[in-house]
C-alpha cells in the first residue's frame, strides 16, 4: 500500500511534518509495510516555510530586519535546494509582531520584508516564493521598495517615512539606487486575495480597520495609494490599481506585480507545484491530508482541498484529519475530501489540545483506528483496498 500524507500544520500546534509523521505512526501500527511519503503542504500562510523547508531538506535562515514599527528583531526566512527562498511577510512585518495598541496602518512599514529579500539576495538566492498573509501595513510596499534601492521620495528628494503617513508624503518614484540583482531574480507570490489596490474593495477599506485604522483614516489612506499608484505609472504604465491582488498585505501585492515583476498565484497551488506533489499523489493509493480546522474556508480553496482536487485528478481515495470541525465541514465532501476524521478524544481545554505532544499522540491514535477500519474492509474483500 502506498499512501501519501500531504497535512497542512495544526497551527499553533503541530507543523505540516509533524501531522505527517503522526499519520505515518498510526497508519505504520496497522500496515507496517506500507510505503507513506510524507509531503509538505501550505497555503502561503503561517507555516509556510516551516513546511518547505522541513519537507524539501532545505534550511532556516535568522536575520535581524525592522518589525512592522521599524525595531529590530529576529525573523526567518528559508532557503531551498536551488536557492529558492521562502519568506513569510508576517515573519517581519505582521500583526502578531505587535500589540493591539500599536495597531496603527499608519505608521506600520513593510520595510522589514524588503530586508529579509536583500538578504536573500545576499545569500546568492534568485528565486523567490513570497507568502503574503498576515500584514499589519498598509503602505503599498513602498517600505519594501525602500529596502531594495528604489527611491520613494518626497518634494526634498528625501526618502519618505514609514507606513501611509509615509506614502502621504510621496512626490516621485526612482531607480537610480535599486539594487541590480533584482533583474535576474523571480518571484511567485502565494496570494489568496482578489482586491484591488483602492476603492471600496480595495486593502484600505476591507482590511485597514483590523490594523488599527478608524474611518477616517481608511479614506485618507485609499487617496494616499491612489496618487502612489498613479505615481508609479509614470514608471511602469501597465502598472494597474485594479489587479486582482494589488490589495494583498496592504497593497504590497501591487509593489511586488508590477515593481518586482512577481507572478500571483493562489497559495495552495504555489506550493502543491513547488513540491511536485502531483508526482507522489498520481504513484499513490491513498491520500491523506488535513489542517488545525476544517471548515468552509477550507472548501473554498485552502491547502487540504487543493491536495484533494489533485488526487481526484488520480481517482484516489482523500481522507483528511483535523484538529476540530465546524458545522459546514460537510461542504468539503464536494470537494474532493471523502471523509474527514477530528483527532480530539475527550473533553479538553484548548490549551491541552494545541500541546504539540497531545496534538501528536491524538493524530497518530486517530489515524490507527481510520486504518483498522481500511484494513477489516479489506479483509471482507479478499485483501482488496
């Protein structure tokens, strides 16, 4: 019996190779001899480059950028065989990094991000895979930009300043200083949004309030980006405010299309291609998949689901695992997913749920009993998956 096991992480708990090798010890209880290939699955999001560079031998890089309020801190990035590198926006320049009360779009920057791609660059990387959930910027990736050499200037020819407040300020965009790597690097964006830069559903008013912006705010900011956007078509005039996905991270999605020249793709399929998973899956019997939360989201295109559709291509059988389910889970039957199983087994706290060695030891047990039943069907069948 084959099986691939391609499980997004059980955020907070468990990474992607973690679930696999839960699923593996289960399934290895009832079918030692099985073959289970472990593969790594995201979405682009948090976990992202955990999961390549755990799931393709690659490695963790530490580096001091600037947090989303220009502090220094400590963010990884991951390098792949090849010299692909990974990098998470949240990693320097996401919500988490900061507390409630220093929500302010206003003054938050990408620039972090922009450092920990230079970085790479230094490091002899040429190839990007950007994930770009989890922003707490609204700034069009113009701190970003500022990292890499363009010139973000305002009416003194002087770089302008961190977040909208900054973009305000914007006159002109230069070139003269960008550093030329750049023109031989790729990039490929995980980006699972459609908005545009502005307007109403553009990033200011969809996305700034839970970055700390209030009404006001979220109008001037969306005039801010529009004079940027019209600023950069002097530049680059195929340069389009209505893109699907300019508004991504706060419009970064607009600096890394069209300054960066970066291909947006939705982020389960970036890395379902990256990975070559479709190679183990077409070779398999069985596929296994799963995250933390199955639920609508999860049908509507997340990791668990793209690896299903896959299989499906193949006629093979998905069963996906999961930490928890809501009321809608069911809708994940139409798409690909047979049956799903939740690994809780007992009343709990959600603390001890998320310990990563409960999670493990729930996982590794769950599956065991999914694959007793597999092995007695396969007993009234004559041996027959």
């Amino acid at each position: 019996m084959k099986i691939v096991a391609a499980i997004d992480s059980f955020k907070g708990s468990l990474t992607s190779a973690e679930a696999g090798n839960a699923a593996a010890e289960g399934i290895k209880r009832v079918f030692p001899e099985a073959e289970i290939v472990i593969m790594p699955l995201a979405d682009g999001g948090e976990g992202t480059v955990k999961a390549l560079v755990s799931g393709l031998g690659g490695q963790l890089r530490s580096v001091n950028v600037s947090d989303p309020l220009g502090r220094r801190i400590s963010a990884e990035y991951g390098i792949l065989p090849g010299n692909t590198a990974v990098i998470e926006t949240a990693a320097a320049s996401g919500l988490t990094l900061l507390t409630e009360d220093e929500r302010d779009p206003m003054h938050t920057t990408t620039y972090g991000t922009g450092e920990l791609i230079l970085d790479a660059i230094d490091n002899g990387c040429r190839s990007f895979i950007i994930g770009i959930g989890g922003s707490a910027t609204n700034d069009g990736g113009v701190g970003c930009l500022q990292a890499l050499g363009f010139g973000m200037l305002d009416t003194h020819d002087r770089q302008v300043g961190y977040g909208a407040g900054g973009v305000s300020q914007l006159a002109q965009i230069t070139t003269d200083n960008v550093i030329p790597e750049l023109k031989s690097c790729r990039f490929h964006v995980a980006c699972d949004v459609n908005n545009p830069l502005c307007g109403e559903n553009g990033c200011s008013a969809v996305f700034a309030r839970q970055k700390g912006a209030d009404d006001e705010t979220i109008r001037e900011m969306d005039g801010y980006l529009r004079r940027y956007a019209a600023l950069s078509r002097v530049l680059i005039p195929e340069a389009d405010p209505d893109t699907a996905g300019a508004g991504a991270a706060g419009g970064l999605g607009f600096a890394l299309m069209y300054f960066l020249h970066a291909k947006p793709e939705p982020g389960a399929d970036l890395i379902i291609r990256e990975t070559n998973l479709e190679e183990a899956v077409r070779a398999a019997d069985i596929v296994i998949t799963g995250e933390g939360c199955l639920d609508s989201q999860t049908a509507m295109g997340k990791a668990p689901v793209g690896a299903a559709r896959l299989a499906k291509k193949y006629r093979k059988p998905v069963i996906a695992f999961c930490g928890s389910v809501r009321d809608v889970a069911e809708l994940c039957n139409g798409y690909g997913i047979d049956a799903y199983f939740p690994v809780l087994r007992s009343i709990c706290t959600l603390e001890e749920a998320m310990d990563r060695n409960n999670a493990y030891k729930n996982l590794a047990d769950t599956a065991e009993q999914v694959f007793r039943t597999i092995s007695a069907v396969r007993h009234l069948k004559g041996g027959a998956l």
